[in-house]
C-alpha cells in the first residue's frame, strides 16, 4: 500500500533479490524495494520482528523467515532449496544494505556457486550516509565495520589501519564509543573526525571535531556526558602527508638512529616531532625495536 492506495507489485523474476531497507526513517526505501518485498515468494530477515514493522507500515503481507548468524548454517540450504525450485527470495538485514556486517554474503556465495540469480535493489546504507554529512575526504574510503571488543585487540587493529590513505568509516555501539574515541585518539593522534548517531531518525546527531575532543565528550565522568543511546558510525580523516608517505621500514630506520644516542622516551619524542605521527604508535614500536636488539645481543 502506497500513499493509501493499494498497489499490485508487478512478476518478480526468480532469484535472490538483495534489499536495501531504511536505516531509520521509514519513508527512505525505494519504490523497487516495496515491489520487491510485496511480490516475493518469501523474505529471509535477521528479526522477524523488526522487518515486521516495516511491512506492516506498508501493508506488505510476504511471509517471513529468520536468516541470521546463529541459524544460518541450517537455514541457508532449505532458501537455496526453495530458489532451486524456481522461488524468489528477498534478502534483508534489520536496516540498511544486506551483507554490510551481517551474515548475508555466505548466502549470496552459495547461490552464486549453484549458478543461480542475484538481483539487488540498492537503497540506503549507514556508513555511506555518515559519510555524506560528515564533511570530510570522499573520494577514498575505508569501511572497516565494528573494531574488535577486547581492548588490546581493538588497539592493534586501530594501528594497523593507522597509515590507510582514505577516510576511516566504522561502527560502534553506544556503551563502547568513548573507549573506541579514546583508543583512536591515543594512536591516531590529532585527526578530524565526525561521530554520527542515530542517522535519519528523530534525534539524528552530528558530532565534528578532532579525535581527542571528541573522545573527551564521551567520557563516562564527563561533566556534560553526551547522549550514548542509539547506533553510531564514526567517520575519520585520512593521515596527513606526512604520516602518508613514510613506510614502516622508513620509521624504524629513524627510530634505531635516535636510540643510538637517546632514551626511548626521547627517541619517541624526536621521531614524533620530525614526522607528525602519533607518539603512542611511536612508543610502541620503539619498545619493539629495543626487545628485538636486546634479544639478539644475549
């Protein structure tokens, strides 16, 4: 049902038809979306419940069935069974693009490798549209999706996306953004970034600034914390030149040379001010460095 008028959605052909559904506000799916998910045989969906919702906000009867990373494994051959048959599936994710950190791709591979058909009707996608408002490079990007949970994990990860020339796009929920703010501020130094909560929903936020500004808003003990409920997608300048074009063999070379003739703490210090790159980075390869030459001489 469109603008309160009932619509027949026109033959869908048979096939996977992967569905773009709204991040937040209902009114952004696309005209091809609603025929598809009205004339589909079925629609495999993370939450019934949640993909419910949009149906019924449309009038859409297709019946549902749960598709998601804890059933996957079992579900997927009966949907490739039915598409074998000649069926037309709809594939969604709870908002957004499918197979954009869901487990939609082991689905779309296994019905690529039996040889059947793949349709998709794009639509909207959070890390694209954080993208679009945050005011920062376009051109090149990087989506990298949520950072691991444990902390030591989620800092080697954030070093070794430290030198990618492209703008950073990542995920996070709400309870974990001030550690992650804080992680990449401490490793990727003084960078511009915008945190984007709760996209095309009714408190739709824009926070832009540098990391550790932004880190400090979202401290749990900060005077006037900001708000942590809701989805957040953090979008994060790409390095300077000069943190660009010095490979780490370059930086380790400088490193041995300052620590010929200086403490770790000063060696650090020198390379930091001479490059521009993070000192924390710095640090911990100067600490590596050091073990390294430490064990070759024993």
């Amino acid at each position: 049902m469109l603008s309160g008028q009932s619509v027949e959605p026109p033959r869908l052909a048979a096939g996977l038809h992967i569905v773009a559904t709204p991040i937040g506000n209902l009114r952004d799916i696309t005209l091809r979306a609603l025929e598809t998910l009205a004339a589909a045989d079925l629609i495999a969906c993370e939450d019934t419940r949640v993909t419910r919702k949009l149906l019924d906000h449309y009038g859409i009867a297709t019946p549902l069935t749960p598709y998601h990373e804890h059933n996957a494994t079992e579900a997927r051959p009966k949907l490739l069974a039915r598409l074998a048959a000649g069926e037309s599936i709809a594939l969604v994710s709870d908002a957004g693009t499918p197979l954009i950190s869901d487990p939609g791709f082991k689905l779309v591979r296994a019905v690529s490798e039996v040889g059947l058909t793949i349709h998709a009707a794009p639509g909207p996608s959070a890390a694209l549209t954080a993208l679009a408002v945050a005011g920062l490079p376009t051109d090149r990007f990087f989506f990298e999706g949520f950072l691991p949970s444990k902390d030591g994990q989620r800092r080697n990860r954030i070093a070794e996306l430290c030198n990618i020339p492209a703008t950073l796009i990542l995920y996070e929920s709400g309870p974990r953004v001030g550690r992650t703010l804080q992680a990449l501020a401490e490793i990727l130094g003084a960078r511009q970034a915008a945190v984007c909560r709760e996209l095309t929903k009714l408190h739709e936020e824009v926070r832009r600034g540098d990391l550790a500004a932004l880190a400090k808003a979202y401290e749990e003990d900060a005077k006037f914390p900001a708000e942590i409920r809701g989805e957040f997608t953090l979008v994060i300048a790409p390095p300077t030149a000069s943190e660009a074009v010095m490979d780490a063999d370059e930086m380790d070379a400088m490193l041995r040379k300052a620590l010929r003739h200086a403490s770790v703490k000063d060696a650090v210090s020198d390379v930091a001010h001479a490059t521009g790159r993070p000192r924390r980075e710095i640090y911990q390869r100067a600490l590596a460095l050091s073990e390294g030459e430490d064990g070759a001489a024993e």
